[in-house]
C-alpha cells in the first residue's frame, strides 16, 4: 500500500473514532512525526481529507480537524437521505437473489436482537451494515462512492448519540417494510418507505445532538 494511502487511512481512522477531536490543529511536520513517515505523504493524505471535508488545511497554518455545526449536520443528512432513497429505488428495480435477501433478512434479524438486549451500541453498528448493504447492492458505483463521503461526514455525530438513543423498535419495523418493497421490485414503495424511515431518524438524530449540545451550543463538540 503507498504511504500517502497509509497516512490518509491512519487519519482518518484517527479522526471518525474521535483520537484527533474537532478543533485540533496540527502542523504538517507535527503529523509526519506523529505518523512516523515523510511530509510529502502526508501533505497528499491532508489535501484528501480536506476534500472530503473532514479538516481545514491552511498553508502556513497547519491543518485544523473541522467541526460540524447542527446546521451543517442538517444538510448532510438531506443529502446522505435523499442518495440513500434513490439507492433502495435502484435496488428494487434491479431485484435481489434469494442469497442478498436471506443476507438483508440476516442484518435485521441480529438487529432485533440486539433491540430486545437493549444493546444500542450494537445495533447502531448493524444499522450501518443494513444500510450500507442497500447502497452496496444497488449497482451505481457513484451514488456508492458519494454516499461513503457524506457517511464519514455524519459518523462522528452518530457515535455521539447512541448513548442517548431511545429503543429502535420503530426502525426495525421500518427495515422490514422496506426490505419486503424491495422484494417485491416496488420501487416507488421502497423509496417512499426508505424517505419516511429517513425523515424521522434523522430529526430524531439532530434533536438528539441539540440536547446534547444545549441551549447555547452550536456545535456537537467542545470547540
């Protein structure tokens, strides 16, 4: 693997689980020392990840981990929700085998599981597998490579949640219909189903985050 790939993996890695928080800035060289590798690299891995909006890099500045307000959040929901609608779309004109059904039907299973132990933690991280089998399998290998952009932007405000979270009973529920429209190649019941789903998880989430930001915050984190 090429150290630049290397550097933006450990990065980014380092960034979503939240071992390099918003708000802190870095020099390129602090970086390379921090990595254990060449600046060049790492300058190529930085300009990636600033791309893909998880930091700021300012010449002469160093690089700043960038934070995400609710308005932000918002708008990344609206755009990772509507690409996720069109997905379960693609997926139900396209059909599924008997062995991408019983996989799905697998996800939701260890899901309601989950749900009866109480154990958000995780299911949060079966509901990701759930929803990225849906993109996976849908054949737009765009609409995949987009959506993983915006699923890194909205990750850390997820993991900040699941403590908060109520039971996901309703969103178990939800995936059944959804994946029953699917089945049936009815793809304007999919994506109406998957919108609903969207819509309510997401005020959910952001509800969450103002509680968890308060009343004068504007931030989801400590900046």
């Amino acid at each position: 693997m090429p150290a630049r790939e290397r550097a933006y993996r450990e990065l980014k890695f380092r960034i979503l689980e939240g071992r390099l928080p918003p708000g802190t800035t870095l020099l390129e060289t602090e970086v390379a020392a921090l990595l254990s590798m060449s600046r060049t690299p790492i300058r190529e891995a930085l300009i990636k990840l600033d791309e893909e909006g998880l930091v700021r890099v300012r010449p002469r500045h160093g690089v700043t981990v960038r934070s995400q307000s609710l308005d932000d959040l918002a708008e990344i929901y609206e755009v990772f929700s509507a690409l996720e609608v069109v997905a379960a779309r693609l997926l139900a004109r396209r059909g599924l085998s008997e062995a991408e059904i019983d996989r799905l039907r697998g996800l939701m299973a260890q899901m309601e599981r989950a749900t009866k132990r109480d154990d958000i933690a995780q299911w949060s991280q079966l509901d990701d597998n759930f929803h990225s089998e849906i993109v996976a399998l849908c054949g737009n290998s765009r609409l995949q490579t987009t959506l993983r952009q915006y699923w890194d932007q909205q990750y850390r405000a997820r993991m900040a949640i699941v403590p908060l979270r109520p039971r996901p009973s309703q969103s178990d529920e939800e995936h059944r219909a959804i994946v029953a429209a699917i089945a049936a190649r009815d793809s304007e019941e999919a994506g109406r189903l998957h919108q609903l789903h969207r819509d309510r998880t997401d005020q959910q989430a952001l509800a969450l985050l103002r509680l968890q930001a308060g009343p004068a915050a504007q931030d989801v984190t400590d900046e």
